[in-house]
C-alpha cells in the first residue's frame, strides 16, 4: 500500500525538469516521490535520502551484473546508425562510459570514429579509444565533440538540467546529443505501481530504487531538451534485452516466473508504444 507521510515531508516540490509544482505521490523507506502536475516528471526529493548510491566498481560488476553481461547491442547498432549517417569520420564522446560497452561496439563496427570515454570510475584500457576518469559536469575539455552520447545515465544525477546544459556546452554547433533513459510511463512501470498497490512491492522497489533519483516519460525527457536550447530530431521507444533485467535474489522458480512477467511487459510495451526504455536524439542549434 501507498505509505505518504506529510509531517515530515512536504507534499510540494518544484520539478527539476519544468520548475512546475510536483505533488508527493508515493514513497517507500526513505524514498520519497514527487510527480510534476505540468510534464509528468517523477523524481525522488534527494533531500529525504539517508545516503546516496555510490558507483564503484561493485555497482558494476554485482548490482548490474546482467547489464554488463548482456548489453543492449539492438540500441549500440542504432546509435551507430544515426552517427555515421550524421558525419562518418564523427567526433564521439561517451559521458557515463562505465565498462566501456558501447564504445568497443563502435570502435569495431566503425573504425573511422574518433571516440573518448568520461566515468567517474577509470575507464578500461580500450584500444584506440580514450578513457577519462573525471566529471562531465566540473571536467575542462580542450575540443568539442561531435555528438554527445549518454546511455542511462541521467536518471542517476540530481540536477539533470545542469547536465544537459553541460552536454550542450561540450557539442559542436549543429552537433547531436543522444540521450537514452528510462519511460515512467511505460507498460513496466505501470505494472509495477500496480502491484504495489496491492502488495506485491519487489517490481516497484527496484523500478524506483534510490539510484534512480529521476524517472522520465517521453514528455518529460522531450521537455528538458528544449528548456535547453535542443532540437529534437528523433524519439525512439524500445526495450533492453530481457537478460540484461537485474533480478532480485530469489529462489529459480519465482525468478523465472519473474522473468516470464517483465517479458510480458516488455511486449505489451512494445505493442502499445509504450516500451521501458526511450532515446531522444537533439541537434545543438
């Protein structure tokens, strides 16, 4: 059931993505979730978490384990696409690169990129490709890049305008910014508000986790680009491979059974066009 404890926590935010009033609408420990009454944004006030979540290389190699394992190569190979059909010899930078995924897909499917790496832990030692270890945010780049690409990453972050301003600020002129996010509005989500309704709170605890401070919907992410300055040239609605899902440790048989549930999310959403996962790709004007 829905736990909503006003003594403690206003039942009014401003929304981090519209600066619109956002009304407290659920929470869970010290979870507390706001919803914008004008874009729809779902955030976390950062202020009521007891402690953040730290990235380090367990987070990699343990909480996200399947994510590294199984890595969505249908979006890699679409991301792809849509940078060599914009400049064939691009200038690509990956802010987030974690283990360096995306970047050996497209130092191997196209040689011609020039391609850089930034995480706030050290890169892996990738041929042919630079790896930073900094901050996007506070980082001094001495060139501009291309294209700016960051796959699940801002729903990690507490000032997400902040951070597309910076992804802004490091792109060319007429350069693209990729962003790849998760869609609060999606098949999944609903599914899992649903059934913490009921009780039933594995699907909804993990979907709004405290490392996912924000939880977009197409209007929401669409929203933030252009409060800063972007063009929107595409919106692709699409799901991650099933066995790249993190599953609670639980016994085989309600794992499977897991499984086979998030399965059928992802095909409804598929269906319906309302797909877990979104990328916006944005031209800097």
């Amino acid at each position: 059931m829905r736990k909503l404890n006003s003594k403690t926590h206003s039942n009014l935010l401003t929304c981090p993505v519209c600066a619109s009033r956002g009304y407290l609408e659920n929470n869970f420990d010290d979870v507390y979730l706001y919803r914008c009454q004008d874009c729809d944004h779902c955030f976390t006030d950062v202020t009521s978490l007891k402690k953040t979540e730290t990235y380090d290389e367990e987070y990699y190699a343990m909480k996200h384990r399947n994510w590294n394992e199984n890595p969505d190569l249908c979006l890699f190979e679409r991301v792809g696409e849509i940078i060599n059909a914009y400049k064939r010899n691009a200038n690509v930078l990956d802010v987030g690169c974690g283990t360096g995924g995306l970047l050996r897909f497209l130092h191997k499917r196209y040689p011609d990129f020039t391609l850089t790496g930034i995480d706030l832990l050290p890169g892996p030692d990738l041929t042919g490709i630079e790896t930073i270890k900094g901050d996007v945010l506070s980082m001094e780049f001495t060139r501009k890049f291309d294209v700016a690409v960051t796959l699940q990453v801002i729903e990690h972050l507490g000032d997400v305008s902040a951070f597309t301003s910076r992804l802004r600020a490091v792109t060319e002129k007429g350069g693209l910014i990729i962003v790849s996010t998760v869609n609060d509005r999606s098949t999944s989500y609903a599914v899992a508000r649903l059934s913490n309704a009921v009780g039933y709170k594995i699907a909804f605890e993990r979907l709004y986790s405290r490392h996912h401070l924000h939880h977009f919907n197409i209007r929401s992410l669409r929203r933030l680009m252009e409060r800063n300055n972007l063009v929107i040239r595409e919106i692709i609605r699409h799901n991650e491979p099933i066995s790249s899902v993190d599953m609670p440790a639980v016994r085989s048989l309600l794992k499977f059974m897991l499984r086979v549930a998030v399965g059928t999310t992802f095909v409804v959403g598929r269906m319906t066009g309302k797909t877990i996962l979104q990328t916006i790709v944005c031209e800097k004007s």
